[in-house]
C-alpha cells in the first residue's frame, strides 16, 4: 500500500516539475532606478588606492612639456586664416608626407581641416601632451584624398561660401571684397582641372562632416593609421619652441 502511495506521490511531484519547466514565460515590466554620480559620492577607499599609481602615471605622461609657446594662439585670432590654423594644417603636412611618401609614392598637395575642430587654445608657456588633448579632442584620424582640379573647384566654393578660417595648407587663394577668386594656387601653380591633387584632411569631414561632402564625391581615399592629435604630439616633440603666423595663404583684396 505504502508503494502505491509513494509511486502516485512521486508522479504527482513529476508531473509538477514537468508542467513548470514547459511553461510559457513573459516578461511583464521592466524598473530601473536612476543612480546619480557627482562629486558628493563617497570614494572607495581600495578602488582609490588601486587606481592612484595609474592615475599618477598618465598625469605625468600628459603634463611633461614637449615644447613652449611664446604666446596664447586662439581661432579667434584671425578672419581668413589664424596662427593656430595654419599650425595644425602644417603640422598635418608636415607629419603625414613622410608617411605618405613610403606608401604611395606620391607626396600630399595640400590640408584642409574645419575651424570648428579646433576646440581649445594652445596657451602661452609649456606645451604637453594634454594641449593637444585639449586642442584636439577627438579621435579623428588623418585621411588623404585623391582629387582632380575640378574638385579641388567645389573645395574652393565651400571656403568662398564658408568665409571662416578653415586650417588650410598647401593653398592659397586670394579673393576679392565680393569673395570672389582673385588667384588660387596649389603648391604655388595654377590648379589644372584634369590633374590629380592628394588633399590630407580627417575621416570626420572626408565622411561629410561639416558638410564638406566634395572630399567623399572625389576620388580615391587613403585612410591612414594615424591621429591628428598624435601628429600634434609627435610636432611638439620635435621642436622647442612653436612660431606659427597668420600669414597670406587665405587673403581678401578691398
């Protein structure tokens, strides 16, 4: 009799078990709670001490003067061309061709980067890693692009319709007070519409950024490895003291 019992017992246990592992789930609300983080959260005291000696490295490593800068070089500083500008643009040519070069055989034309990337000063005095972090923020890589004359032409309209002191390198135009072109020259030569120009810019305007979207309708792109903020640190490192100028290569005539 017992058997009996414990037999029913036991089917009844499994036919529990087997019903709940068969039966249909659905989720019915999902609740979350907004956790605030700011400075009146209390530090944990073993993450802290964890933490301290990296935090301590890469200090170190950011703020260790590369350079100096005899003054302060703001965007603001100039209508058609700025100090900072025609700094970063150079620094692009200059770093990249090298590169460029060995790639490809060819040699990069000109630079053009947008004004509203430049998003700090370099201040008067020494020069580290974190002001081309502050500089240059972003993780903007430098992208060289394959353009013949006739683009380059849509290039110049942008600048001509822009009229702001977008970083430009390799170029120089000259307009007049209707900005209108007076002169534009690459490498100090007339542009000719069929030949083909290598223009170094970053992967956040070649993709239409800014609405630059002349670069992505050109031609072949070669995108390189390698950050303008990177380009800036390995510029600072090299020199000891920056001079950039504003200069002639974007003017207008009365």
């Amino acid at each position: 009799m017992k058997n009996i019992i414990y037999k029913r017992l036991f089917l009844l246990i499994f036919l529990i078990v087997l019903s709940s592992c068969t039966e249909e789930k659905h989720l019915v609300k999902v609740e979350g709670v907004r956790i605030e983080i700011n400075d009146t959260t209390s530090n944990d005291a073993n993450v802290e001490a964890f933490i301290e000696p990296y935090r301590t490295h890469v200090n170190n490593t950011l703020d260790s003067t590369l350079a100096y800068a005899p003054n302060t070089y703001s965007k603001s500083d100039g209508v058609l061309n700025t100090a900072i500008g025609n700094l970063m643009a150079d620094i692009v040519l200059e770093q990249t061709n090298p590169f460029f070069r060995s790639k490809t055989k060819n040699e990069i034309d000109m630079v053009l980067l947008n004004h509203g990337g430049i998003r700090a000063p370099i201040p008067k005095g020494n020069i580290s890693a974190r002001t081309a972090y502050q500089v240059m923020p972003f993780e903007n890589s430098i992208t060289v692009v394959e353009m013949k004359g006739v683009d380059i032409k849509k290039l110049i309209k942008y600048l001509q319709k822009s009229r702001k002191a977008h970083p430009i390198s390799g170029l120089k135009l000259i307009v007049d007070s209707d900005f209108e072109i007076v002169k534009a020259l690459i490498n100090n030569k007339e542009i000719k519409d069929e030949e083909v120009y290598f223009v170094a810019t970053n992967d956040y305007l070649y993709n239409g950024g800014s609405e630059m979207y002349f670069f992505k309708q050109a031609g072949k792109a070669h995108k390189l490895n390698y950050k303008i903020r990177n380009a800036m640190i390995d510029y600072f490192k090299k020199v000891d003291t920056i001079s950039p100028k504003i200069d002639d290569r974007f003017l207008q005539t009365n």
